[in-house]
C-alpha cells in the first residue's frame, strides 16, 4: 500500500498515550503509536466507522 500521512490525533494526551491516525486513503483509517513509527511498526487497518465507534466510545 502506498504511504500514509500519519497526524497526532487529536485524542492523544500531552503525556505518552500518543496515537497517530491517517486518513489518505478511502475507505480506511490508519493507526499507529507514535512512539515507534518506524517503517516496520504495526499499523492497524480500521473502516471509517469501526474508527468513528472507537473514538465516540466513552
């Protein structure tokens, strides 16, 4: 797959929960930790609407 755009999301805290998330591509939402986005780093594959329920869930 081509790369993603990763961006701090906006859910992340200031202290070490730090996700980043990229939305370029249709149809998928791409999480990482941002402390290990290294090129061999896992990245979970989420649709959009698995992602909008995770970030909605409280």
């Amino acid at each position: 797959m081509s790369k993603f755009d990763f961006v701090k999301s906006s859910y992340s805290q200031l202290a070490q929960e730090c996700v980043e998330v990229a939305r370029n591509f249709p149809g998928v939402v791409a999480v990482r930790d941002s402390k290990a986005p290294t090129p061999d780093a896992p990245i979970l594959h989420l649709s959009p609407t698995a992602w909008r329920k995770f970030t909605a869930a409280q």
